[in-house]
C-alpha cells in the first residue's frame, strides 16, 4: 500500500482542523511531498511541500518550484514561504507562485528540494462546467438530534454537456464578507475574506452519494459528501438541479481586528462549481471517507490516489462557475471575554 504521510498536508490544505494520520510502512525511502488545489480563477497559486520519512514528515529547507504551460516556461521560483496557525507557529512551507491556466491547457509542475530531492505532475486543466441557473431559498433544517435550524438552500443548475464522457464536478459554498471596523465611531481598518461553509448534502439524490456504494471505490454507510463532489452518472446529457443547504448561521463576518469595537459587514454567497479529472473526483471521494466513514473504517481500507510522479502526494487542478449573491448588510457589535 502507497505510504500516505502527505495525508498530513493535505489536511492542512483542505480543512481547518484535522488530526495528522499516524502510518509508519516499513522499507520505503524517503519522499516529496507535493500538496495544491490549483483553480483557474486565481492567477497566483500556491504548492504545499514537505519530507514524507519512514515515522516522521519534516520541512524543505530548499527548492525550486517550475511551472511550464503547454511545454512553456511560465513561472519559477525559489522562494519557500512559511505556513503559520493561529499562534504564528510554523507548521508547513509552501512555493507561491503566478501563472495563468485555462480549459485544454497541459500545465506541468517540477519541485527540486534539499538538493537530492525531484518529483513532478503534469495533467490538462478540465472545461469550465455548464451551469444554467443559481438560486436561493430559505428553508428549516432537522438535525439528527431533533434541532432545527434556519437555512437557505441553493438551488444550481447543472448541465452535462457531452453525454459521451464521464464528466466530474466539485462544489464549494463560500462565505465572503467585506468588513469595516470601527472603534469609538472612528473607521480604523478594512478588510475582505471568506472561508468554506458546511454543506447538508443528505437530502440531495445527487449529491448524498456518499450514502452509498459508487463506482471503482467503495463508501462505509455514514460517510458524507463534505467536499460536494458530482458525477454526472445520474442526469448524463441532460440538466440536474443540485440542492445543498447551509446554515444561515456560517455567514457572517469573517475576520476580526485587535481594538475594534464594531465592525459593519457586507455578508455574501460565493456559490462556485468546479471542473475536476475523474482522478482528483477520487482524491475529494476518498477523503469523504476518511472524515465521515463508517465507524469501523479502517485506514488500510481507503485507497488515496496519488498523482505525483517522483513523490506522493495529490495536485488538483479546476476551472470553477461562479456566482455571487448578497444576503445582508449589518452592524455587529464585537464582545470580548477575557483578559
């Protein structure tokens, strides 16, 4: 089985919070990691790295990171940046580097590191999905617990558009907030960010695949579509209509400033639908089962593709639909606890 310490770094890339895989293989000689969600909406794009050892991952200390389109030379880089918590400890390095993708083009990346260190991955950039419509409605939420929570439902229109081919899709609802801080009535600073919302994904017939068995790779009973990937093996050459909810709650102001005693915040939905390969369609699959598998999941049962050549590790690269809404415009008035 694949050694797949790079799980580390993929949980620092995809979520938050996520406990580090302990998996100690014996026999196998030490490895790049490479680790990137690369999308076409962003000309700057950065590529996680580390040492994947028998029982441990360190840090590069050294590299250069090459980016080549359709065999040209786009960018390069020999500056590694430092991935910090909330602690300003660091706990991971990454190249940051700016090149523009779009649909068709071959896009090539290559890592030297440590100086004995080589590993590269190479694949097509997916065509743009076709969504034909993106709406909102407010709706009431039953948790397994018996709450019920006050939500909106995204109603998005999703066509196949070549009936012929497997085509693979991944969703991400985001929570974006303009904000204007304010301390004594005076503005002191502004800022612009947005994170990831939660998605209820059960109740969709499309989107709760995670509910059961699916093609080449196998989902326990409880795992969850988390990542809101989409095949389009139910409505192939026609039009389906996705409908993820998310909690009124994961909106709102997204980042605070020390001092400020209010802050007026601009709350949108950015509602984005990505193009993916069938391979990173597996990647977001297998990771589903490790956050929500089957309480019996073991890890020997889940099969992480790897898509570097040379190193482990994963590259994504999507080309996303997006759509932005504008849910309210409100003063908060911020609280601190503590000293």
């Amino acid at each position: 089985m694949k050694k797949i310490l790079y799980m580390i770094m993929a949980a620092a890339l995809l979520a938050a919070c996520e406990n580090p895989l302990e998996y100690k293989p014996a026999n196998v000689h030490d490895e790049l990691i490479m680790n990137a969600l690369l999308t076409v909406d962003e000309d700057w794009h950065k590529v996680y790295v580390a040492v994947s050892h028998t029982e441990y991952v360190s840090q590069v200390k050294s590299g250069e990171l090459r980016c080549y389109v359709n065999g040209t030379l786009a960018a390069s880089t020999s500056t590694l940046e430092d991935l910090l918590n909330y602690s300003e400890e660091k706990y991971g390095r990454y190249f940051r580097f700016q090149a523009p993708f779009k649909a068709g083009d071959k896009v090539r990346i290559e890592i030297d590191a440590d100086g004995k260190y080589s590993a590269w991955n190479e694949q097509v950039v997916p065509d743009l999905p076709t969504v034909t419509k993106v709406d909102t409605v407010s709706v009431y939420q039953r948790s397994e617990w018996g709450s019920v929570s006050d939500c909106y439902r995204f109603d998005i229109g999703l066509r196949d558009s070549d009936a012929e081919a497997d085509n693979f899709f991944r969703l991400d609802i985001i929570n974006y907030s303009d904000q204007v801080f304010y301390k004594d009535g005076v503005e002191i600073a502004r800022d612009s960010d947005g994170q990831s919302c939660s998605i209820f994904t059960e109740d969709d017939p499309i989107l709760n695949e995670g509910h059961f068995n699916s093609g080449d790779l196998m989902f326990e009973i409880g795992a969850t579509n988390e990542y809101g990937i989409v095949t389009d093996n139910m409505f192939s050459g026609t039009t389906a209509t996705l409908r993820p909810i998310v909690s009124k709650g994961s909106f709102g102001p997204v980042s605070y400033v020390e001092g400020a005693e209010e802050v007026e915040a601009d709350v949108q939905a950015i509602v984005k639908v990505y193009g993916i390969s069938k391979q990173a369609y597996y990647y977001f699959k297998a990771l589903n089962m490790l956050r929500g598998g089957g309480g019996d999941l073991a890890l020997e049962d889940v099969q992480i593709p790897d898509n570097i050549e040379g190193g482990i590790g994963f590259i994504v690269i999507s080309n996303p639909v997006i759509h932005k809404f504008s849910l309210w415009k409100k003063t908060y008035q911020l609280v601190y606890y503590g000293e």
